[in-house]
C-alpha cells in the first residue's frame, strides 16, 4: 500500500512558501480595504503617478452646520479629496450615485480618491437625516484639463466677514413670521353615519408644500397638508376612516399609540394587503382608550413618513392635575386651558428641519394674554430627538404618550424622541415675544440666519 502525502508534508519549504503567499494575499486585502480608492461615474482607470499620465490634484471639503465649502471646481483625472469636519456634530459627504465618506465625528476626516474624475457636474451631498434640507449641498464643477485648486493647506483661514453675520441673523428674524401657502394640522371633520360612525377620508398624493418663503417641494401628503388634518374624536366612538391612494406607490396607515384591533394595525402585509396606488381600504375600529396619538405611513416608512405622510389623532381628554401643588406651585382647582396645540416635530426628508411642516421665518407664531393656560402636545415624527424649550415659561410634564403621569414634573427644556409624544401644561405670565424652539442649536440657526425649528409666543397684557 503507497502512502500518499501533500506537498506540505513532504517539502518543508514548500509549507513556509505557501504560509508567505497567504501572508501577501491578506495584506493585499488589507490594503484595498485601507486605500478607499473609486471610480465615480465614468472614471476611467489610469494610474495617478504613471508616465505620461496627468499627476494626483490634491483638493479639500470642509463641512459645518449647514454647508459644504472649499474647492468645488477642479480639473479632470486623479484627484484626492481631504474632507474634514469643522463642525459641531456628526457629518458625511457623499457624490449623488457615486462614493461617500463614514459619518464624521466633529474634527474627523477621510479621503476620498479618484482614478480618473471626468469632466462634469456632480452633486454633493450630506446625507445625515434633515442636514441636505439644511443647507448641506452642493455642485462640484469638474473642468477639461485641469483647474486651479488648493492644496488643502489654508482651509478655514480665510477672513469672516462678522458684520455679514449680524445682518443676516438679524434679517432672517425680522422676516418672522413669513407667510406660506398650505397650513397643516387643520381639524377634519367626519360624517356622521346612521348608526353614529364618525367617518374620515383621507387622500395621500404628493403635493406642492412651500415649507418656507421660495421653498416648494414635493411633499407626500394626506389632504394635501403636512402635517396631516388633526383627527379628533371621544371615547367610545366608531371610527370609519377611508384611505384611498393617489401616490405612485403603496402605503398603509399605522395608528400610532392608539389601540385598535389587529387587522386595523396598518402594517402591511402583515396585517393588511398593501393598499396599492390607485386603490382604497377601510379602517374600523373603536376609540376604546383615551390616546395622545398620531397616524402615519408604516410602508417604507423612511422615506414617506419624512416626506410629509403624519398626522395628529387625539381620542378623549388627558386629564390635568388641577388643584395639585407641583414643586411648590399650585395649579388651580377651577383652570381653564385657552389653547390646546399640536406640535408635530420633524428633520428629514423634503419636509426638514420644521414646526407642524413649516420652517422659520414660516412657522405659525402664537399669541396669547398674560394669565392664560396653555396645552402643548409635542408629537416627534422625525429621525433624531428634539429637546423643546420655552423662553420664560416653563411646562409642567403632564403626560407621556397620552399617559397621564403619576408624578408630574416642570421643566424648560423637553427631550422629546422619535416616535414620543409628551403633553405640557403652562401659563404665560409675562408681556413680550417670547422664543419657543429647538434647543439643538444648529437646528435653528446657521451662518445664513435664523431657520428651522424656531417660532415664538406674543404676550399682551390681560
């Protein structure tokens, strides 16, 4: 009987050859991995540094709250971009269709590196959710031959015009507050049937939304508002809400915090057949709890939620902790509340960064006399988390989710997540124009003024 070996066994040094190929192999990888070298739309593949071939350009990508400055003209073939993070939170750069950088840190940096950058226009982008709503894009020019670009070396030491900052903050304010087409959050009323339904209809489409002056975009909307009509209804009520479909695409209708029976869930395919575009379904249930809620797309839900598919459904009223002493300060047996006020909360999509679907100088200012007692329910249907602060006033935290709080709590500044809602309680008390805003700073401010998440209460005397 012959033994048979491999080659391993029977040569040594074949065993250490093969270890050193494998060695190479791993570093190889190792080192496409590190390189993060691409080829954007119709790159070619010449090698920067070969002879004859046109040398490396180094240019440079600054990114802050909310721009993407340096050099956006260049000249075609190999090119490296160094794109550095100067500002305050977390950024990315990424080429429409093309590369992007990991999401930056504040003071990170990456490099992006072309084989061959052909001639051409190509958009630029962050894509951290509400930052390319911003501000934070914009068009790189890439020129025949080659075009004068820096070397990265003097980025961010150019000379600021701080007088251009004080006239555009102070001018972005004054335009407050700015009228709009559309207004959101309009109450909807129902049709009463014989045996007592409150029927609703709703109609999704996309529909021209101004969210502030000049700025029209195509909004994914129910009635053709953002956010959508208020639904109000009391307990024990039967609900009938039709929903028919005009959007290319389907979509569903998720009752957020509401209790209702499964297979009014609106979770498509799981507890419905999706409703396709063109067609309609019924949703029946019975407002059976009391409920700060809210209604929105469940069905690719990233992209139509953002877009504008939200709205407020309230059912029933949250009880108040009247006669209660909170903290020392006694809220009265026999208050009456003058305003009650949905705020719905988002950052992204074509909607952005915005107040019930409107961005300052746009967004609705409120007016009130000093003594009064107001109701704000904030509803977050946004990507990120929102802390809602009141200039003077603080609110007493009554409720979460439509769930009265045991121990209610005063604060100035709510945190307010994704997918919450928390009911506050206040009283004006002093004459002025009083701020009321996103304490997230660079959700309300940029070098181009004042945006965003910012409206604001006018007081007059009793």
């Amino acid at each position: 009987m012959t033994q048979r070996t491999n080659a391993s066994q029977s040569d040594p040094s074949a065993s250490g050859f093969d270890r050193l190929l494998i060695l190479i192999g791993i570093i190889g990888v190792l080192v496409s991995i590190l390189a993060v070298v691409v080829v954007v739309r119709g790159g070619g593949t010449g090698a920067a540094g070969a002879e004859g071939e046109v040398p490396l350009q180094d240019a440079f990508f600054e990114l802050t709250e909310f721009a993407i400055e340096g050099d956006l003209e260049v000249g075609s073939g190999p090119t490296r971009f160094q794109v550095e993070n100067t500002g305050a939170v977390i950024h990315n750069l990424v080429f429409d269709g093309g590369p992007a950088t990991p999401e930056l840190a504040s003071g990170e940096s990456a490099v992006l590196e072309f084989e061959n950058l052909t001639p051409g226009t190509y958009d630029i982008f962050c894509s951290i959710a509400g930052h390319r709503e911003a501000g934070m894009e914009a068009r790189l020019v890439v020129t025949e031959g080659g075009a004068a670009v820096g070397d990265g070396a003097g980025h961010g030491e150019e000379e600021i015009d701080w007088e251009e900052l004080d006239r555009a903050m102070t001018e972005s304010m004054l335009a407050f507050p700015a009228e709009t087409e559309g207004k959101g959050n309009q109450t909807l009323e129902p049709t009463i049937l014989d045996d007592g339904t409150k029927e609703f209809r709703l109609t999704t489409a996309i529909t021209p939304w101004e969210v502030e002056p000049g700025k029209i975009v195509d909004a994914w909307t129910y009635n053709g508002q953002v956010p959508g009509p208020a639904i109000r209804v009391d307990l024990g009520d039967k609900i009938r809400v039709i929903v028919d479909n005009q959007l290319p695409m389907g979509t569903d209708v998720h009752w957020h915090g509401v209790h209702t029976p499964n297979d009014m869930d609106g979770v498509a395919p799981y507890t419905q057949d999706l409703i396709k575009s063109g067609e309609t379904f019924v949703y029946e249930f019975v407002a059976e709890d009391p409920a700060i809620g809210m209604y929105h797309a469940h069905h690719h839900g990233q992209m139509q939620i953002p877009n504008g598919l939200f709205g407020v459904f309230i059912i029933g009223d949250t009880p108040l902790p009247r006669g209660q002493t909170i903290s020392g300060v006694d809220i009265p047996e026999d208050l009456e509340v003058s305003q009650e006020i949905p705020m719905v909360l988002n950052d992204a999509g074509v909607i952005g960064l915005s107040l019930n679907g409107k961005s300052f100088p746009a967004t609705e200012p409120y007016s009130g006399k000093v003594g009064d007692w107001v109701v704000i329910h904030y509803y977050n249907e946004g990507l990120q988390i929102h802390p809602m602060h009141q200039h003077q006033f603080p609110q007493l935290v009554f409720a979460k989710d439509g769930i009265p709080l045991d121990q209610p709590y005063w604060s100035d500044t709510v945190n307010v997540a994704p997918g919450e809602r928390y009911s506050v309680l206040f009283q004006l008390e002093d004459p002025g124009v009083w701020v009321w805003h996103c304490h997230i700073l660079t959700h309300v401010e940029r070098d181009e003024g004042m945006f965003g998440m910012v409206t604001a209460w006018i007081v007059e005397e009793g």
